[in-house]
C-alpha cells in the first residue's frame, strides 16, 4: 500500500437519519481506523448530521521502530522539541481539505462541517482548519497538538476560520500526549483565533482515550455548532 490517501479504504459513514444538512469528519489517531470513532458518533448522532471517518493510509511510523501502520503523516518523536514531518502533514492536511471539497460538491457546504479527530487526528484536524481557505463550522480536537506550530500565526494568515468555535477536551492523566501539551496548544490557539471562541476541556482519570463526559460534550458542541436548519 503507498502512501497516498488513493490507497486507504473508503471512510466508515454513519448517515443523517433524515436528509443530511451538515457533517461531521473525523479523524482517528494513530494506529486505528474510522470504524471505532464512527461506532462512538453513532451512540450521539444527531438526526440532520452526518459522520464521517475516514480511514489513514498505512505507512511507516518511525517512532514505532518503522512499523507500518494508518497514520496520517510520520511520526518522529513526542516531546515538545521533537522533530516534524513537514511535507507529509502539509500533504495529509490537503487530503483532508479533498474530503471536505467532496461533501461541498454532494450539497453540504463548508460552514456546515464541523472538522475533527483524535490525537494525531486531532493534530491534523488542527492543522487543517487553520490552514485551509474553507471556512468550518467548528473543530474538535481531542487529547492533542498543534503540528508545525511555529509556522503560526504566519501559516494561518490568510485562513478563513479566525473566529471559527474551536472545543478542545484532553484526559488529566494522559501518559501519551500529556496534559501539558493540550495546555500549550490551547494558548497557542488563542494567539491565532479569536480566543473567546476556544473551550478547553479536561477529564479526571481520562488516560489517552475518552469517556462519557466527554462524548456529551462533544454531542452538545456539535448540536451547537451544526443547528437543524428546516
């Protein structure tokens, strides 16, 4: 399998369970697919919403010793000062904005997708909103990073989501991606968008995973961000 997003599965799609006047892309981390992310949006679906949850290409992942694995772009390393894989999350964010032209031209438009994922699905979904000229109705980025963030505010100078509503949740005893970089990246954030538009949310005893709360929490961001309009 190459490492092109050609190559990955068609994404899991939980329909609208009426007609679809908005959509919810999400991105799963690193190692998964879409299908447990789209088993958890089917027990907080909205009727008019559709989810989707597309799949990562299989590549080499070299902080797991080159394994190959779905991921969106390389992985070198998890600390702070790590090196970044530049040209393929650039390339995995232009993916993404492919998939969001898609559901514009099946009829659901920009301002009516809500953009997320899950740690390095999240990192991308990030990336992708702040970068893409297409303007979002909501992100939600779940126990991750800003990639490539001393790139901002620069690389998001001619973005169109400056006010877009950003939810950010994160688990207080994450050993993987720990709590202090969901702090650092939500500061981050509100140097880039309008900071009244940013929540961050944390979860006690949450590892790197998610939970109930914060399900209902993402549902209610959701139902907010991506009202009925008929």
């Amino acid at each position: 399998m190459c490492g092109n997003n050609m190559s990955a599965p068609l994404p899991a799609i939980v329909p609208a369970a009426r007609k679809a006047t908005a959509a919810v892309i999400f991105l799963h981390g690193l190692g998964d697919t879409g299908h447990s992310w789209a088993e958890a949006f089917a027990g907080i679906r909205t009727p008019h919403v559709k989810y989707i949850c597309p799949h990562a290409p299989i590549m080499p992942v070299t902080l797991n010793m080159n394994m190959a694995m779905p991921s969106w772009f390389d992985i070198i390393g998890l600390s702070p000062e790590a090196e970044e894989d530049d040209s393929g999350i650039k390339q995995a964010a232009e993916n993404i904005k492919a998939l969001i032209d898609q559901e514009v031209k099946n009829g659901i438009p920009s301002h009516r997708i809500v953009l997320g994922g899950f740690s390095q699905g999240g990192a991308l979904s990030l990336y992708t909103a702040l970068t893409t000229q297409q303007k979002l109705a909501g992100v939600v980025a779940l126990s991750c990073w800003l990639p490539l963030r001393t790139s901002f505010p620069q690389a998001a100078a001619n973005g169109v989501n400056k006010d877009v509503n950003i939810l950010q949740c994160h688990g207080e005893v994450d050993p993987l991606v720990p709590l202090v970089f969901g702090c650092l990246t939500v500061e981050k954030l509100k140097s880039i968008v309008n900071p009244a538009n940013v929540s961050f949310k944390t979860y006690p005893r949450m590892p790197h995973s998610s939970c109930p709360q914060e399900m209902m929490d993402i549902k209610q961001f959701i139902e907010k961000q991506l009202p009925p309009i008929n």
